[in-house]
C-alpha cells in the first residue's frame, strides 16, 4: 500500500533532512536562563539535580556518585528520561515501577523489504524511538512529545542526544491512520503531546541510509 511506504519515507525524509540541515545543539544539560526557550531545566535547582534544595535528594549528596545519580533522578522525574534510559548504575534511586496493569501504553510498527527496514515505538509516557536500516547502516533515533507547536518547542538536549528535527503530532497521527497501522481510538489513548521531536547522534546521522531502497520499497507497495 502506498501510504504505508509513505510513512516509511516520512520517517526517513525527518533523518535525512537532519543529515543535511543538521540543528545547531547546545552541549550543556541546563540552562542559566529559564526563559530562553531551550526546555532545559534551570541550573543549580532541584529540576537540574534532585540534589539541590527542595529536591528528593536534598542532604544526601556528599559524593560524585550521589549527584551523578539526582541529576539523572531530576531528568526521569521531569520525563526527560525515561526508566531504560537511565544507567543501571543509578536504577535504585528511582521510584519503583508502577504495579502491573499501570504500564504506559505503547504502539509499535516494523516494516520492511529486502532492503529497508524500519521498527519504531511510541508510548503514552510521551517517548519513542525509531530505527531505521538497510542491512550495512543503521540510524537510531529518539522521540519525545511535547507541548508547541513548532521545532522551537523541542528540547535541546534529550537522553543526552541533541535535538536533530521535529514535526508537528497531529500531521504524524493522521499518516498513520490513514496508512492503516492504528486506529484513532488507538492513538489517541495514546494522548500524545502537540510536537514530535527526534533526536540522535549527529555523527549516526552523517552516515545516511540507501535512500534509493527507500524509494524502490515504495515503488514496490
């Protein structure tokens, strides 16, 4: 069918685009200004560090370890990071997952031919993820949904990943219904925020796909 190539394209078109037009990414993990529209949490507070006052961790930090471990406590409390994303390391300062039958829920899809094959997963918990491959190279790539309604809206850093391009939900939504992979009911449980956002590893990204499967693939449906 050709709008399910078309969603396969769709999620190529957003990597490739950020190959060439790669988002210029601020490195730092926080930011001095709350208003700069970066979405980063605010240095030296508790959404930066559950160490810093008004934090879960307040008083108990007298190490490299116990900060290491509130800073990756704030980003999961915030749902910058989710569970999986963070280190093994410091999985025991984290609530305990919720009781069976509270999970997020999540919707997947792996599609692929001979050449191109591409499996992604988006939750109720407003995260995802997204791999694409054709056999010899292989892009990974984050998603995070967030409030806005533009690129602007994404924030600049995401599991430690900058912010490579973005798309607006609903648009991703539509495709993806009309492309029969779910139903509404079944995406809009999902209740996604307003602004998609990718983000990956700008030296993965460099290294591009045969965007020439991709097209054959289509063709081919």
């Amino acid at each position: 069918m050709k709008q399910r190539a078309l969603i396969l394209l769709l999620a190529l078109i957003a990597l490739t685009v950020a190959m060439v037009f790669p988002a210029s990414a601020d490195e730092a993990s926080c930011t001095t200004d709350s208003d700069d529209g970066s979405g980063l949490p605010e240095c030296g507070t508790s959404a930066d560090n559950a160490c810093y006052e008004g934090g879960v961790m307040e008083g108990k930090c007298v190490g490299d370890w116990e900060w290491k471990a509130g800073w990756h406590l704030a980003r999961f409390l915030s749902g910058m990071l989710t569970r999986e994303q963070v280190p093994q390391d410091f999985q025991i300062v984290l609530p305990p997952p919720a009781e069976p039958g509270s999970e997020p829920l999540r919707l997947c899809i792996n599609e692929s031919d001979d050449d191109i094959t591409v499996r992604a997963c988006i939750s109720s918990d407003q995260t995802g993820w997204l791999t694409a491959t054709d056999g010899k190279k292989t892009i990974n790539i984050s998603i995070l949904f967030v409030t806005g309604d533009s690129f602007d809206a994404c924030p600049t850093t995401y599991n430690q990943l900058p912010v490579v391009d973005a798309l607006p939900t609903g648009m991703v939504v539509m495709s993806l219904v009309r492309a029969q992979f779910f139903t509404q009911e079944e995406l809009d449980a999902l209740r996604l925020q307003s602004a998609m956002c990718f983000y990956a590893d700008p030296a993965d990204i460099r290294s591009r796909l045969n965007t020439d499967a991709a097209v054959q693939f289509a063709n081919s449906l």
